[in-house]
C-alpha cells in the first residue's frame, strides 16, 4: 500500500515484516466500557497536602513568612541561601542564624519533604537511581547520571501517571496525585547534595568536584522524563520551572536551555508552554507516526491526534525558536518498520526544516517479550531512512536499564 505525504515524498508501506500490537504484559490495562484505555488528568481525591516550602514561595511571600513568625525579612534569604546554593536543610549547619528559635525557623520554611527509601547505581556510580517517599507515603523516582561535560537529573512531576500507556511501568499503577513544586525541586536539592558530598561517581573533571570554571560541580541538565506526565500538572511544574531558573539565592541558577519538558502530546498545554516565553527544551514522546498505533501506543492520541500533537510542537518551535526533540523508542516489529521512519520523516518535513531532532531510544531488551528491543540492523536502518530525508536523528545510549532507571521503568518499587 502506497501513502502520498507531501508534493514529492511517497511512504510505502510494506507487509514483509510482522505487525506486533502493543498490550500489557504481566498487568491489567484500565479501559473503559468500549475497551479503550481511560486517561486519569485529575488526581484523586486525598487528604492532606504537601506542607508549604520555601520552594513553593516566591522571594516576596519567603519575605512575609518570616515576617509572620516575628523576625526581619532579610532571614529568608539567608535560610534561601542554605537550601539553594548550600543544599542543606539542616539547622545546626545555619550558624548564621541565631541559635534561639532556629530549628522552629527553619522547621517552618523548609519541613520535609522527601525520605531517601533506597539508592542503587551503576555504570561505574555514574548513574543513580533514588526512591523516594514523600510525607504522604506516596512513592516516586528520580535518576541522577554523569555524562562528559554535564551531569542530568531526570525528574519526576507526578507521583504514578495517568496515560496508560502499555509499556511503561509508571503507568500500571494510575496517578496517584500530583507532586508540588517544592517536591520537584527538592528532587535537584538533594542531587546537588550527593554530588557535593562525592557521592556521585565517575570520572571527575578535575579536583574537589569542580566544573571547568572551578565552580563545584552540580546537576546542570534537568529532564522531566521522571514518573508523571509533566504538562498534566501544569501549575506546578512552571512553578518548579522558575524556580530553577531564578538566579541563586533565589533558586537555583539554571539556564532555560538545559531544562527539557517532556510530553506524550497533550496539544493545548504545549500550546500553553509555547506562549510562556521561556527558552525551555521540548521533547514530545512520540513513538508512532500512525494513529492506529498510536492510539494504542499512546492512548491520548485517542484525544490528541499525531498531527495535533506535531503541529503544537512545530507552534512551540515558531514560538521560542528552540529546536524540538522527538523521542521514539524503538520497539522490536511493532514500530521500527522502515515504513514507518519513512512516514515520520515526511511528517515532520511538512512542516518545515531545521525545527526538529530525532532521538529514537531502544527499548530494553526483554526475551520473550514484546516490549523488547528492535535489532541492531533494523534500528540502524531506521536511522539512515530519517536521515536520508535530512533530519537530525541520534539513536540514543539508554542510562540505568540494569537498575531499572531507563526509560519507561520507574516504577517507584519500595
């Protein structure tokens, strides 16, 4: 079968190879009467809230905290300064302010927040993978990896995640709520703080954990590739947003470029993030090029079709001038068809050059399964096609996958 796609390109699709469908394994995919897989963008009813933090503040409302519990504004930069440029919450390392009232102080402006459950690594201590479990016992995961000139944190924004998708562990369990910005802050705290003390392993650039300004080395590559689906929790994740941006002590002093957000395609909160103004990475989790596998794959295309979901990403790339990432994880005969890179190429050259990167990503390889990934040949194959038609395309080097810290494995397992 033959599919026109543009003025000059054809796409021909070719029955040669088998058609896997996509389906849980091992768990019970939520549908709805009609048998297609419910989407959850509304957390559950729950009982308390995450405690109020500093990070949820903005500099004016810190100010008036603490003016609120009888003390001059001026403490709350100090106590700023501690947890944003220090990376400590402790009390007795804040000698600069006074002894009386401190810990009640600092108990106010940053209760806790996250208990480190568990931590395992490899890649020579390269890679970290946290559980977390926040104050509500609510469990979630972030990935912390050191890779030449940069170290990347992947974070979470949503304890659990409502998308449904059949192949990603996040998901078997639904949402179970939203993380507040402060949590999803405290996640880049607290990796900034294993790297100061040299936990983080690998090999340093040079002596006392410095970057090659002399500055100490910290998390300078944010990605919100962690549990949730960043764009259903909008609020708080742009609050979280700012405050990694808003320089130290006021948050964390980091560049808008080196923060990518990711999303499965949900069209008008891209839209919405477009219209922010901020020089943030896009990546839109992609997968397939087809609805009929993509409504599978990604059951909120059955909301937002591909060509929805593309053009709010080629609008996000209008908007910023930033350059957006597709991810496409290769998964063995049910989405690395050469037809298939093909029909992506055209699809994204439609609408315009230049605006767009391709990054598929092989899957973990599972025997026996049909989550596993794409052979080698055929994922090179799937390259070269998309390259062919002049698209920027890196089959990328999957992190953590021995600690279950890759891509579509957090599934924040106590």
């Amino acid at each position: 079968m033959t599919e026109k796609r543009g003025a000059r390109n054809l796409t021909v699709r070719s029955d040669e190879r088998p058609q896997v469908r996509p389906t849980a394994e091992g768990w019970k995919q939520n549908v709805d009467a009609d048998g297609r897989p419910t989407l959850q963008f509304e957390q559950p009813k729950r009982g308390a809230k995450p405690p109020v933090h500093l990070a949820d503040l903005t500099p004016e409302e810190r100010k008036a905290k603490v003016t609120e519990l009888g003390l001059p504004g001026f403490r709350a930069k100090q106590i700023s300064t501690h947890y944003f440029s220090h990376y400590t919450s402790d009390p007795e390392k804040m000698t600069d302010l006074p002894a009386a009232g401190r810990a009640e102080l600092v108990e106010s402006l940053l209760p806790p927040l996250m208990t480190e459950v568990k931590r395992l690594s490899t890649d020579n201590g390269d890679t970290i993978k946290f559980l977390w479990r926040l104050f509500d016992g609510a469990l979630v995961e972030s990935v912390l990896m050191r890779y030449p000139g940069r170290i990347t944190l992947c974070v979470s924004s949503q304890a659990g995640c409502g998308m449904n998708c059949p192949f990603c562990a996040t998901g078997q369990a639904g949402l179970t709520r939203n993380m507040s910005a402060a949590e999803i802050v405290d996640q880049v705290v607290r990796a900034n703080a294993v790297i100061a003390a040299g936990e983080l392993g690998g090999k340093r650039r040079n002596a006392g954990n410095q970057d090659t300004e002399g500055q100490p080395e910290r998390v300078n590559n944010i990605v919100f590739m962690g549990m949730g689906e960043p764009l259903a929790n909008y609020n708080r994740l742009m609050t979280a947003v700012r405050t990694m941006l808003a320089p130290q002590p006021e948050g964390l002093g980091m560049s808008a470029r080196h923060i990518t957000v990711s999303s499965v395609g949900l069209a008008p909160a891209i839209h919405k993030l477009a219209d922010e103004g901020l020089q943030l990475t896009f990546a839109l989790s992609f997968h397939a090029p087809d609805d009929e596998l993509r409504d599978e794959l990604i059951p909120v295309n059955s909301r937002w079709k591909v060509d929805e979901a593309l053009d709010a990403a080629y609008n996000y790339y209008e908007k910023t001038g930033r350059r957006v990432s597709i991810e496409y994880a290769l998964i063995k005969d049910m989405n690395d068809h050469a037809w298939r890179a093909d029909l992506l190429a055209d699809k994204l050259n439609e609408r315009g050059r230049g605006w767009v990167h391709v990054n598929p990503i092989p899957l973990n390889p599972t025997p026996g399964s049909i989550w596993t990934a794409s052979e080698p040949h055929i994922a090179r194959e799937f390259v070269r096609r998309i390259e062919e038609r002049g698209i920027p395309t890196t089959l990328r080097d999957t992190r953590g996958k021995e600690i279950d810290g890759a891509c579509g494995q957090l599934a924040a397992a106590d």
